[in-house]
C-alpha cells in the first residue's frame, strides 16, 4: 500500500488544524505549512516555517512546484476558500475577490492537472472556534453553526480514492446559510 501524505498550509490552527489532526488520524503522514507552529506538537505532523506571501519560502516548502511530482504519482489538491466568493458583506471586497480567485483557480488547475491530479476546492460558511449564541445556531437551517470537524470530513473525503471521479468542484458547506433567502 502506498503512504499517503498531505501537505496542510495553515495547519497551524483552526480549520487547518483540525484537518491536519483528522489526516494524521486517517494514516496520512502530514506536513504543516504555516508561520506558527502548531500549538501541543503531535506525532504525525512535519512542521514547515512557510510563509506563503514569499517565493522563496513557497519553493522551500514546494507548495506549487509539486505539480511534476503529483502528475507522476497521482494525487489531489483541495483548496480552502470561502462562501464570501459567492456572497458578501460591505467591506469585504478584497478577502470575497481572493476567495473568489480560489475557486477559478480550482477549475483551472483540474483542467491542467488533469486526469492525474484531482482538484477540488472546499468553501466553509461560519465556522465557530469558540462558543456561540444559540439563536446563531438556529439561523442555519442545519441547526447549528459548522465545526472545523465538519470542514475536515470533506478534505479528507475529497483526497480520498472514494471520491476518483470529482475534480474541479466548489464544495459549499455552510449549513445551507447560501441557499436561505433572508429578508430584513
């Protein structure tokens, strides 16, 4: 059997965190790519000082430059963006276009990678790190606001063999927030 291995930008906490833990839980050998090492050290996880604003760091870390090394071994790439690419609030123009770049990114590389790389993009809606109001949860028609566990499940899923014939698709999760019609 093959090891799996993933490379996490911003695995350092949050969302990153939690999918790194669940990766590492799942037999994949994990590599962190983040300026802060991850809170508690844990084995399974490669921490790799990265700072994705600079070149020269990304090409240390490889983060881009793999695409030779997927092609031959096959792989997937899931990128995280967010349900600000498809919808926003006033002053959010810059982080909504970057999100939104994350995503016609996606497709595109699935179309370049393609057929050995898979790439997929996953876009979380409110994701809680810290305790919220019930009537936050209520507003979701899921029930309740997302977990990073929640984000994690479909990274992991997505990077999966279960999942060979998905590639260059936007997951939205955000218990159902973006389909909510909201008056005020």
């Amino acid at each position: 059997m093959t090891q799996k291995t993933a490379l996490c930008t911003g695995g350092a906490q949050g969302i990153g965190r939690s999918i790194a833990q669940l990766l590492v839980q799942r037999g994949y050998d994990v590599a962190i790519a983040d300026l802060k090492a991850p809170a508690g050290r844990e084995p399974g996880f490669l921490f790799l000082r990265t700072d994705v604003s600079s070149e020269p760091s990304v090409r240390a870390c490889m983060a881009k430059h793999c695409a030779p090394q997927l092609r031959r071994r096959g792989g997937a790439i899931v990128n995280i963006a967010s349900t600000r690419a498809l919808q926003s609030e006033p002053g959010t123009e810059a982080y909504s276009a970057s999100k939104g770049g994350l995503v016609a990114l996606t497709h595109a590389l699935a179309m370049s990678l393609g057929p050995q790389v898979r790439v997929n993009c996953v876009s979380p809606g409110w994701i809680a790190h810290q305790a919220v109001r019930k009537k936050d949860h209520a507003q979701h028609p899921a029930g309740r606001v997302g977990r990073p566990e929640d984000i994690a499940e479909i990274v992991a899923y997505l990077l999966s063999d279960a999942a060979g014939f998905i590639t260059g698709q936007n997951f939205v999760v955000d218990g159902g927030m973006t389909r909510k019609m909201i008056y005020v």
